[in-house]
C-alpha cells in the first residue's frame, strides 16, 4: 500500500510499535491503521505490506516531546531511522514491482477510496 501525503494541517501523528519503539505514524486526521485494515480486508486483501509502517517515519521535536521523549533519545532514533532508509529504500522499487496489486490512496492514507 501505498500513499500521497496530505497537507501538515491535515495530519495527525498516531504512534504505533515498530521494532519494540514507538513511532510515529502520519496519518490524515480523522483515520487509524484499524480502519486501513478493515478497508483493505473488505477488498479482500489480507496481507499487506504498508509503506508508511515498514519505513520508520521522522520524528519531529514538537512530536517527540509531546511524548515525553527527550532529545538525546530522538537523535538517536533519528541515526537508527537514516541507516535503515540508506538499506530499505532501495527495496522499495522490488517490492511494488514483485507484489500481485499495489493499492494506492491517491487521497491520503485511510482515507475512502474514490
């Protein structure tokens, strides 16, 4: 699954485990990963691989203190979240490429399909 982001003040950060650490998870306001799954479970889909899960996202300061997460720990999230982009991005092209259907929310991710 795939996705186009939305404007910034039309998201919502939900935090989610990746890993054994919380991260946070862009997504429109007003959806939640359940909703994704039910939606993609009603189209039949029941395996997925979810870009904006598998590739750990930016944790900004504001987000990261809203958390209670201390700089230090965020920069080191940070360094993590870089060395694991340099190796999976490159994958990414595969991973469309070799999956039976690509969904895309053109809308923004959650959001009703149209």
């Amino acid at each position: 699954v795939s996705h186009a982001w939305v404007s910034n003040d039309e998201m919502g950060p939900c935090w989610t485990p990746i890993n054994r650490f919380q991260w946070p998870v862009p997504l429109p306001k007003g959806t939640s990963l359940s909703e994704i799954r039910d939606e993609l479970m009603q189209h039949g889909i029941h395996y997925t691989w979810l870009d904006v899960l598998c590739l750990r996202q930016q944790i900004s300061q504001e987000a990261g203190a809203a958390v209670g997460m201390h700089e230090q720990e965020r920069e080191g999230r940070e360094k993590r979240r870089f060395d694991e982009w340099a190796v999976d991005v490159p994958m990414i092209g595969s991973i469309y490429q070799k999956s039976a259907y690509v969904v895309v929310y053109f809308s923004g991710l959650g959001k009703a399909f149209r």
